[in-house]
C-alpha cells in the first residue's frame, strides 16, 4: 500500500496508540519524519 501523505499517517498512528494506550507505536521512517 502506497501511503499518499506520510506526515499525516505517521501523526495518525501517533494519536491512534495514545487513544488506544499503547506504549508505543511502530512507524516506517524516513528522513523526513525524522526532522518533524
């Protein structure tokens, strides 16, 4: 699956673990989240 907009999918699975509790959350990374 091709993600159209990174940045939003990462704050997306970010918010979704904090709402769902979880420790911590798995995201793909890239350079560009990295800065963010």
């Amino acid at each position: 699956m091709t993600v159209s907009d990174p940045i939003a999918d990462m704050l997306t699975r970010i918010r979704n673990a904090v709402m769902a509790r979880h420790d911590f959350v798995l995201v793909p990374a890239s350079r560009m989240k990295l800065s963010v």
